[in-house]
C-alpha cells in the first residue's frame, strides 16, 4: 500500500490507538498514531497527508460498531486503520463477559463493511497480548480464536495486515516483554515505535 498526496487517515480501535488522547481536540493523536503522523510529517510533507485519532479506552467491537459510521463521515478518511479485539477476550478471561466468536466475527465484519464504503484502503492491526503478567498469559486461548477470525477477515477484505501479535512476540524473547508492555496490553514507549514502525513499513515503505 502506499500513500498519496492530501489522504486523510484514520486510526481507530480501544485504549491502544487513544493511548489518552485529548477528546476535545479534533486533530489530537497519541501514541503510535502520533508517531506516525510525525514522521510523515517530517519525511514525506509534500504528501500533506492528514492524520485523526477516534480511539476509545475500553471499547469492543459492539462499541465500536456503535460509532464508526459517524466518525468516518466526521473525519472523511482516504485510509482507515483498526486495532480492535482485545477488550472482547481480556473481559471474557476477567469479568466473565465473553464475545463468542461468531459475534465477534459479525461485529468486525459490520465495522470492515462501513470502512469499506467509507475509505478505499483499510489496515488491520492484528490485536496483541505480551506476556508481561500472569493475567496477559492466560488470555492467549482466547485471543487466538480472535485473531484467527481477523485474518480471515482481513485476506477476505484484502486489507493491509500487520501481524503485531507475532511482531511483539519475537521482540519479547529477545529483549524482554516489559520493555514492550506493564501490564500485556497497553504499550511503553518502546512499543509505541515498534507498532508505529511497523505501521509505516507496511503502509509507507
């Protein structure tokens, strides 16, 4: 995929993308998304490329359904990027508050139908646990059967797909998971450049 001059992107999802962004300012980005606009401000500025933050701490799929379909008229984006899932098997492992898989599946495919009218390139970020707690290594189970349903989904749709799961699990081993991550889910960061990076290989080149 590769980015063209004046596209709008979006990047959405849980507590990852917000990563306490300032909800009363329009253009306000954070973490990952934040280095990613900087750098392709920084390296490609003849591009004008726009970039937004809609992401949610603490959302789900359904969530996320709820309210797409009016960001994406708000914002206009040319590409859309999700980061989505991991609330659905963390509340099912924590709080008993289960997304069976075929729901699952049914809400992330309402959300890729929206973005796919909405924009004409769409980039799925795989959702991610690094084993930085007990908790984080109980969750794998579950998380599994969610990015199984989202790879599918993705080689369906023939989004760009970012496989961060198996990306911070490499980098776990080498160099330790709690450089990556406190508590398995929220990034350092050092993993807010790691996802950045891979974001921008992907996209950008």
């Amino acid at each position: 995929m590769e980015l063209k001059k004046g596209d709008v992107i979006l990047f959405n999802g849980d507590s990852i993308t917000d990563c306490g962004r300032d909800k009363n300012d329009f253009h306000s980005v954070s973490g990952y998304n934040k280095i990613v606009a900087a750098a392709l401000a920084a390296f490609c500025p003849e591009k004008q490329i726009e970039v937004f933050n809609r992401g949610v701490n603490g959302d789900r799929t359904r969530e996320l359904l709820a309210r797409i379909k009016n960001e994406v008229a708000e914002v206009k984006p040319t590409v859309i990027s999700l980061l989505i899932g991991v609330n659905n098997v963390w509340r099912g492992f924590g709080e008993n508050s289960e997304t069976p898989a075929a729901a699952f599946q049914k809400e992330y495919r309402a959300v890729l139908d929206i973005c796919k009218k909405a924009a004409d390139r769409i980039v799925i970020i795989e959702p991610f646990i690094i084993p930085s707690t007990p908790d984080a290594v109980g969750v794998r189970p579950q998380l599994d059967i969610a990015s199984t349903v989202i790879r599918a989904l993705a080689a369906e749709y023939k989004t760009e797909f970012i496989p961060a799961d198996g990306i911070f699990a490499e980098l776990a081993v080498k160099n330790g998971a709690a450089l990556y991550s406190p508590d398995g889910v929220h990034l350092t960061d050092a993993g807010n450049v790691v996802l950045a990076r891979e974001w921008l290989k992907r996209v950008d080149g």
